[in-house]
C-alpha cells in the first residue's frame, strides 16, 4: 500500500527536490512565452505546485472588507514561501569562499507578476492554469520530455485570433464565388462557373461576335459542297448507262 507516498522523489533530497520546483516555477512565470520544457515527472511534479501558487493570487483579486489590504499582504508573503525571494536569516557571506551572494530578484519578479497579472488573468478559473504537452523520448538518456505552460497567455490568444481571421475569410471568399457562379448562370453567360451551360449563348452576344454571319457562310459552303457532288454523282450514273 502506497500511503503518504503522494509525490514523486525525483533521485533528490527534500532540500534539493523544493529548490528545483522553485526554480521551475520561477522560470514558467518569467518566460517570455509562458512556458518550459522538462521531463516528464518535474511537469507533473511541478503541475499543482506552481497551481497553489495561483490560487492565492487568485483569492488577493477577490479580497473585500476593511482588513482586505492586511489580507493581500498576507498573500503575497504566503507565495513568496513558493520561490527563491530571498532568506533574511541567512547571512550574505556564506557564498563559495565568503563570497557575498547576490539579491535574488527572479522570485521577487516572479511573485510581482504573479499578483499583479496573472491574479487578474485567472481571476474568474476555478483552477486548471496549466498544460503540459508530451514530446516525446530525448536522445541519450531516452528521458520522456514535457512543455509545461499556462493556459490563456497573449500567443495563445492571438494564434486563436489568427485561426478564426483565416477562417473567417475562407468562409468570405466560398461566398463570394458562390454568388458569383450564380449570378453566372442567371445571366447565362461564360461566368457561370463549373456547372453552368457554356454552350448556351445569347443572340445579342453571337450578334456582336459576328458568329451568324460565319454561319451563314459555313452552311452555304456546305450546301455548295452538297450540290457539287450530287452533279458529280448524276453524271456518273449517266455515263454507266451509256456504257451498258
């Protein structure tokens, strides 16, 4: 029985295993295009911790009463505790060798858009602000990697805008030829489209062409042919019955 066995390890100590999701969630919230990539495990791993993180932004954008503004600030150190914002008690010289260690100011840029952007973004989502895109296996270690992303940031929107605009227009253009193929057959004419008669014509049109007139031509021609070799013919008849 897997009881309180709820998380992955990861091959990592509890120290090492917190600061990696800290880390992870840091750079899911300062990307540029909201998004990471990672094993498989880390993004399921990685999944509801960045997501309770959200949810308190969330509850800072629904806060009311007089104590609202104490209840914000609550908040907000409630998610600092969810990255590396930086440790009062730690002292500055016990970098490598006594060097001094600089501010941390990701976790600090993390939580100001966290709860001055995506508080507001998600204000009205009952939770599900992730998704996470299989990839496929990596070359080498054959580890199953993972994007990691939050739902509804600006590419998204507009990559959603651009689909519907293009759709949008290919509907407009099958109109367009669609009334005209009409408007092609009721006129009768060439422009018809595919299915239209292009063998009908009106007179005023073969008028203008000039095509009876050629007409009249191609059917006397004919009718001359006609009579020539009728003669051609009486006269070969009137010579066999000579002959006989």
């Amino acid at each position: 029985m897997r009881h309180l066995k709820a998380h992955r390890k990861l091959g990592r100590t509890t120290e090492h295993r917190l600061s990696l999701l800290r880390n992870l969630a840091t750079s899911l919230i300062n990307a540029r295009n909201e998004r990471v990539v990672t094993t498989l495990p880390k993004a399921k791993e990685l999944r509801p911790f960045i997501e309770r993180v959200i949810t308190l932004s969330r509850k800072a954008q629904t806060l009311s009463g007089d104590d609202a503004a104490v209840q914000a600030v609550h908040l907000r150190r409630q998610a600092a505790t969810f990255f590396h914002t930086g440790n009062r008690q730690q002292k500055s010289e016990t970098g490598r060798r006594g060097a001094v260690r600089p501010v941390r100011t990701a976790g600090v840029a993390a939580v100001k858009r966290l709860f001055d952007e995506l508080g507001e973004r998600y204000k009205d989502r009952p939770g599900g602000y992730t998704r996470i895109i299989k990839l496929g296996r990596r070359d080498g270690d054959n580890a199953e990697l993972a994007i990691i992303e939050l739902v509804g940031s600006p590419r998204e929107i507009e990559a959603a805008k651009q689909t519907e605009k293009r759709a949008k227009s290919v509907t407009s253009d099958k109109r367009k030829s669609a009334r005209a193929s009409k408007s092609g057959e009721a006129e009768g004419g060439r422009r018809g489209g595919k299915k239209a008669d292009k063998t009908f014509e009106k007179e005023e049109t073969t008028a203008a062409r000039g095509k009876t007139g050629g007409t009249e031509v191609k059917d006397a021609d004919k009718a001359g042919s006609g009579g020539r070799r009728s003669k051609k013919t009486e006269s070969t008849a009137a010579e066999q019955d000579t002959d006989n």
